[in-house]
C-alpha cells in the first residue's frame, strides 16, 4: 500500500500563534538561533490500490475540501514509496499549492 | 521598486495610481489630491483609500445617523457620546458602563471561525481603549435557511470562533440572537457586542496632544493579514478581494482574513488597565479596521497637533512588508498609546512585564501635519482631519421601493387560520420546532456563560445580567433585538420594535433601560430602495430613542449586505443596555412555582404581519408589522421594574415573536412547570397565542401580591388580565388543547442540534 502525504501550512502572511508560542519558548529553554516558527500539520494517507493520476486527483480534492482550510491555509501532496521513502520529484509526486 | 516619498510624487504628478482598485472613487482620487496639492503617494493612497471607504468613513450613512446626536434626549446618564470608540453610561455608586456593537459579517462568511473570533476580538479591543474592564460579550447572529448547506459551513465555524475567542479571554457570552432566514444567504450578520465596567475617574478618550508626547505601538506585531480589508470588504464583491494588494504593487494575493490570538489579547487587556491605573497614558486607540492608518491619523486628528511617525520602527512578522502594507494591516491585537516622555519607559515596563512587544514609533509634534516617514524619507505628509473625520459625504438618492406598496396589501389576515382545536395544537408544534423559534440551547451551551462568577442571567432569558459591584449587588443588563422580517414590511416600524423589544426585554429582567447601542445592517446604499430603507430606520430610531429618553452611545453601519441585485431584510439590530440596583432582585423567564397566577399585560389584537407563524405555517411575508406604541411600551416598563422591585411577580418574559404561546412554552419548559390557561371574552384563541402585538408581557403572580399588583397596574392604566394559572406537566387552553411539556420539550430542544449537530 502506498503512502501519501499530505502537509497543510498556514499560509505566510497568516498569523501562527502555536508557532509563535514555540518561539517565545525556545530562547527560555536555552535553544538559540531560531529566528521564527511555522507549525502546521502533517496527514498520511494509506491509499488503497495505485496511486496514479486519479489517486492524486482525488486526494488533491480531499485535501482542498477537507484536510486544509484554502481561505487560510496552503497544502502540499506528496508519494511516499515504499517504508518511509521519499520520492523524488519525478516519480508522480506532485506539489501542489492551494488557490485561495 | 522606488520608494514613493511625497517629493517622488511632487516629482511626478502624471503617475498612474491604482485608485480605483483600491476602490475610491474618480472624484475623491480628485479630491485627495486637490487637499495635498500633489498627487499622493503610495502609502497616502492607501490611507485615505481605507479611511474613506464605507466601513470606516460612514460615506453614506453618515447624513442619516447625524438625527442620533440632534435627536438626542435630555439624559444624565451619558458621560460620553458618539464618536469615541464606545459610548459610556453612568450607572451609578460611581460605576460607569461602556458596551456597544460591531459587525463582523463579511469576514465571517469567508472564515467563519477566525472571522467571528476577530469580530469578538475587536469590539473587546474597543472597549478596552476607553479604559474599561470587559466583562461581558454578546453575539446577534443570523444566518441563511437552517437546512442549507452553507448555514451547516458558516454557522458552527461562527460559534466556534465566538467561543473559542471568548473563552480564552475570560469573558462570558451573556446572549444574543440566532435567526435563519434564506434572505441572510451568502450574507450571515455576525455582530459582535462587548460591555466594560470601570469607575468614572477611568474614562479615556482617544487623543493625541502634548508636543513630544511619545506614540506607543503595542501588542502583536504586523504581519500582512487582512490588508484592504476594510476596503475591499465593505464593498459588495468578494470576488475582488485578492486584488487589492496587487494595487500596492506585490504580486502575491494577500488574503484578506485576519487570524486571531486570544491570549495575545488577554496579555493585551490586563497591560491597558496597568498603564491606564498608573496614569500613563494621555491617549489611546485601539486597531481595527484601517489598521495603523486608522489609529495615526483618528490620534492626531483628535489631539490639538500634528504627528510624527517612523514606519520603519514597527515590528513586522513578515520582513517583506512594503509602508502601505504595514498602514493597511489590520493583524489583530495591536494599540497605540500617546504617553508622556518621562512615563515611557513605565510604560515600557509593564509592557515587558505582560510579555507584550511595545515600541515607540513617533511623537505628537506641533504642527497640523501627521507626518510617516519610511527609513528617514517621507512618504506622508498630510492633514490627519482629511483622513480620518473629513471623508466624503454622500447624499444618496433614496425612494420608496415600487414593490413596498404590493407587500403591505398582501396582509397576514388572509392567511387561512386552524379551523379546529386539533389544527391550532398542530400549528403550536410546528411553530415551537421551527428553528427560529425551537431552543438555542445548542449553540449558546458552546459559551462560557458563567466564568468571572458574575453572570446573573444568559441566554434564554430576556437579558444577559452581569454583577458590577460584589458588595452592593449593582448590576448591569443587556439584551439585543432586531427582526428583519418587521422591517422589511415597514423599516421606520421595524427599527422602533427592534428599539421596543430590546426595551422590554430589559425591563422584563428587572432593570431600568439606560441607553442603546446599534448595529445596522442593510445592502447597497448605491440602491435607492435600500437607502430608503436605512434613511426610514435610522429615523425611526432616533425618534425612539426621543421618545423613550434614551441616548444612542454608537454603534456601526454595515452596508453592501447583499448577493447581486438582492439585498438582506434591512435589520437593525439594537442592543439596550440597563441598570438594576441589586441583582439579587431580578426577573427571571421560568415558571417555578404552582399556583402562581398568570396576567397577561398589554393589549392583544390580530397583527399577524411579518409574524412566526405567517413564516412557518404559510411562508409568508406581507402587510404591516405590529402597532408601535412607545408610550406604553414606558408605561409596561415601568411596571415591570417596580414589580420586579417590590416583589410583586416572580417571573416574567416579554411578547414577542412567536407571541403569548412561545413565551408561555419558554417560561414553562425553563420552570419545568405546567399552565393552565383560560382565553379571556372575545379574544380568539388562535390570535391570543400567535399574535404578536407589542408591548406585552406575561408575569406570574404570586398570590398574595395578587391584590398589590393589580392596584399597580389598575392606577397606572395598564391593561392586564389574568389569564391563567401555573400548574400541572402540561400547557393546557382550556376548550382548546393541552400538550403535555415532554411532547413540547422534544420539537423545542431536537430542532437544531438536528440540522447542525
């Protein structure tokens, strides 16, 4: 079965209070060097037979309509072949930038 | 890119700009330039192209809603009027009160959850900067049809977001409203109200004055979030919201939604009531709509001077940013504070204690010019009144609609009635379970109603009822009222019974109605019928609020609420604010005691125009609302505040829409107590329970002040029957029907967690 990979970021200009808490955190536990945190969230998606053009398709429609809120929010799709390996661009993986 | 500075655009005066995406008009583009004698910069583009749009420069409704100051009544209880960021009412032993309402509609309908949460976050921010303590939140929602798909998008991201905002404040959300119609499709109205309590030695305007006084940016920092917002949003197409930062010449769409952070705000809250309990701070102004441009040029245009700004100074988010970004941000949870040099660094202090980011980003100087400078050059340079108070000024053509005149003939009265008892009892279900009447208690349970420890009364009673002082039980009531539906049929009619319910809701909880906020929410002001509609109610407001003495302390204009030609029910909503000397002596809804004896006040006749059961039965609208009568709208009020007082009646709820039978169904639900009800001579059943004539009220008597409180009413001239007694598990009328209050129960509480949940 094939993974595939679903990141949802905030869009940059969007105001990202979680990431700005892990910031503001990190210079008190005495990590320095960081000069900004973007948190967003990661989805892997166990797609049932191959994951061809209409798998992205379909997945791409998943992650605009549910996994990512578009007004707000930028997604990526990508193909994880075999345990845990990325794939290289090329080999049907696909990023893909919402539209708002 | 060239940086636009004002001797650029001296330079070159044939420069094309992007006004019109921007979206002012040809003849105020003119006329900006006519005031600076040069074409504007960049950033003084972007600043009067905020600053005169609809949402912020009131263009169109400004004529209108000048009848709210010279209509004014004579009252003792306004310690300050219009035109600061809220209004505030002295509500005595030293207390004073600052509430009013905003609309945050359009960024709801695109992000429901942030855009509800901002609107929360905006108006508590209001408050704040007149020095008061938010204790309270209120929200008047109102959505398309309940079984729509987009009311199942946009409503429980809404009370997410009211929720989730208001929670982690600390602020309970004591009521509101929630009302579906299909006109408010692609249109819901978010309107957000926040009341402060301070003491009246508190009180803080917003201005700017003292050469050399210091301007304090605090709070969040700047990042891109809703630029051109106001612009663009208070303009009748989404469809262009991307565009208007490509006008500023950045390739990238800017979204024009703005993320909230509450605990942001929460630090930002208790840091003002620091510096404001030191005595820091001469002036002070909260960031909202316009962002920096907003808050620079209302400062200096307030103060007696002029205004130095170093734009470069401001913390950003995002480097990237370009001077007429950063002047039309509007990222949340920023304020600007004009202290005095030697109490700067105090200031700073108790910033850097809260964890709150301030900067000193200029100074008030002793000129007339508010003067932004980008990296030493100038890039505005212009008079801070032409900003922010001398915006255009539209006298928009109005007319009564062809259509008003077919819509009032079609009366309610043709409607056929239920021929039978058995009919009437159908009809009583079905209206009790429709989702404007059924319970809200699936949305208002997602609030906090009760944190602080002072919510004396929330939704479903008539007012949400806040404790201001502990010691002597002093309290504050607020309830908000508007029906779209009303004032379709008559806006001057509409807008009074708006006036009138949010009255007596008021006094129905027990407390004395002080004064009123509003928030109106109409279409396009560039169609004549709708600005018949907003001039008729506007006056009949302001002629209300003569009547009733009370003042209107602010409010908000929502406008371009509409869908391409077709424009929302014209809805003010009003939200009365009241006062009662001891909470312990309040009025709640619920029938909780047998044998109590039921009088109906007021006169009931056959006005079934713009009613529930004309909705709901026959999905009708047409004729004429209810009657309005402000007289005895007072003289009802004052009853049910000596009664309340005297504690001659141990529950009450104002008549309104659903009429006697929806009040007698959340009274008695709320108790869990029965009614027997016995029609008086010569009504007929159906109207008593459906219709919804104004200034009515239903009390439950306890016996022994039977005597008493008929002499009240009998002295005073107020119609009032007994119609009825509490009693029994069931609502029985009597010859009619009787519905036990399980079967009542099921309809009124499973109609909307069974559309939304």
């Amino acid at each position: 079965m094939a993974r595939v990979v679903v990141d949802v970021m905030l869009k940059p200009e969007i105001l990202d209070p979680q990431g700005q808490a892990v910031q503001r955190a990190l210079p008190r536990l005495g990590f320095e060097g960081i000069a900004d945190v973007r948190q967003g969230k990661r989805f892997e998606l166990e797609v049932e037979g191959p994951v061809d053009d209409a798998a992205l398709a379909r997945i791409h429609q998943i992650a605009e309509t549910f996994l990512a809120n578009t007004v707000i929010e930028d997604f990526s799709v990508k193909v994880e072949v075999g345990e845990g390996a990325d794939a290289t661009a090329g080999q049907g993986a696909t990023a893909v930038k919402a539209e708002s | 890119m060239t940086l636009d500075t004002t001797k650029h655009a001296a330079q070159t005066p044939e420069a094309e700009q992007p006004w019109a995406e921007l979206g002012l008009k040809q003849d105020e583009y003119e006329r900006v330039r006519a005031i600076l004698g040069r074409r504007p910069t960049g950033a003084e583009l972007a600043m009067y192209s905020v600053m005169w749009s609809e949402h912020c420069s009131y263009k169109s409704s400004k004529v209108h809603l000048r009848q709210f100051g010279e209509k004014a009544p004579e009252s003792d209880a306004l310690l300050v009027g219009i035109g600061e960021n809220a209004g505030v009412v002295d509500v005595g032993q030293g207390y004073a009160v600052t509430f009013k309402v905003e609309s945050h509609n359009h960024p709801s309908y695109i992000e429901p959850y942030q855009g509800a949460a901002t609107g929360v976050g905006g108006i508590v921010r209001d408050i704040l900067a007149m020095g008061a303590r938010p204790v309270a939140v209120m929200d008047p929602l109102r959505f398309g049809a309940a079984d729509h798909p987009d009311t199942k998008r946009v409503l429980p991201g809404v009370v997410a977001g009211i929720g989730g905002y208001g929670n982690c404040l600390g602020l309970p959300n004591i009521g509101g409203e929630v009302v579906f119609d299909p006109c408010y499709q692609g249109n819901p109205l978010v309107n957000a109200l926040c009341v402060g309590v301070m003491k009246h030695a508190d009180i803080h305007l917003a201005k700017a004055s003292g050469t050399g006084n210091k301007v304090i940016l605090y709070g969040a920092r700047t990042g891109g979030d809703g630029i051109g917002g106001v612009s663009v949003l208070a303009s009748e197409t989404f469809d262009t919201a991307g565009d208007s930062a490509s006008g500023t010449g950045k390739p990238t769409k800017r979204p024009a939604v703005q993320v909230g952070d509450p605990f942001q705000e929460k630090l930002l809250i208790e840091c003002t009531l620091e510096v404001f309990k030191e005595d820091l701070v001469e002036g002070i102004q909260d960031l909202g709509g316009a962002g920096l441009s907003c808050a620079t040029s209302e400062l200096a245009s307030a103060g007696s001077g002029g205004m130095r700004v170093e734009l470069d100074t401001v913390p950003l988010r995002d480097s990237s940013l370009s001077p007429e970004e950063i002047l039309m941000s509007e990222s949340q949870e920023r304020m600007c504070a004009v202290v005095k040099p030697e109490k700067v660094d105090r200031f700073l202090e108790i910033c850097e204690k809260w964890d709150v980011l301030a900067t000193v980003i200029g100074e008030v100087t002793d000129g007339e010019r508010l003067e932004i400078y980008w990296h030493g050059e100038q890039i505005v340079d212009v008079p801070p009144r032409t900003v922010a108070h001398e915006g255009p000024v539209y006298e928009r053509p109005y007319a009564r609609p062809a259509w008003q005149d077919a819509l009032q003939a079609d009366g309610a009265d043709k409607l056929p009635r239920p021929a039978t008892a058995e009919e009437l009892r159908e009809q009583v279900l079905k209206v009790i379970g429709s989702p404007n009447q059924a319970s809200k208690s699936w949305i208002t349970d997602q609030y906090d109603r009760f944190v602080q420890g002072n919510t004396v009364l929330a939704q479903p009673e008539d007012s949400g009822m806040v404790r201001v002082d502990e010691e002597t039980g002093l309290g504050v009531a607020v309830a908000t009222d508007g029906n779209g539906r009303y004032a379709k049929l008559d806006p001057y009619a509409g807008a009074q019974l708006a006036l009138a319910e949010s009255y007596r809701n008021v006094a129905a909880s027990g407390a004395k109605p002080l004064a009123i906020s509003n928030c109106l929410n109409f279409g396009s002001p560039e169609d004549p019928a709708v600005m018949w509609q907003f001039a008729e109610a506007t006056r009949g407001l302001a002629d209300g609020c003569l009547t009733l003495g009370t003042p209107v302390t602010g409010g908000n204009v929502s406008l371009y609420n509409q869908t391409g030609e077709v424009a929302i029910h014209p809805t003010p909503v009003v939200a009365f604010l009241g006062v009662i000397d001891d909470v312990a002596r309040r009025t709640p809804i619920a029938f909780a005691e047998e044998g109590q004896l039921l009088y109906l006040l007021g006169d009931t006749a056959a006005e079934l125009g713009g009613s529930a059961w004309s909705q709901v039965i026959h999905d009708h609208l047409g004729g004429l609302p209810p009657k309005v009568d402000l007289e005895r709208e007072r003289l009802l009020a004052e009853i049910l505040i000596s009664a309340s007082r005297d504690g001659m009646v141990d529950a009450a709820h104002d008549l309104s829409d659903g009429g006697l039978i929806q009040a007698l169904a959340e009274s008695c639900l709320r108790g869990g107590k029965g009614a027997r009800i016995v029609v008086p001579d010569g009504l007929d059943p159906f109207v008593l329970l459906f219709s919804e004539s104004a200034g009515r009220a239903i009390v439950a008597v306890p016996r022994s002040e039977e005597v008493r409180f008929n002499d009240m009413c009998g002295a005073r001239g107020l119609p009032a029957a007994r119609i009825g007694v509490v009693d029994g598990d069931a609502i029985d009328v009597q010859g009619q029907f009787s519905i036990p209050l399980a079967e009542l129960r099921e309809p009124y509480e499973a109609t909307i967690p069974g559309l939304l949940a």
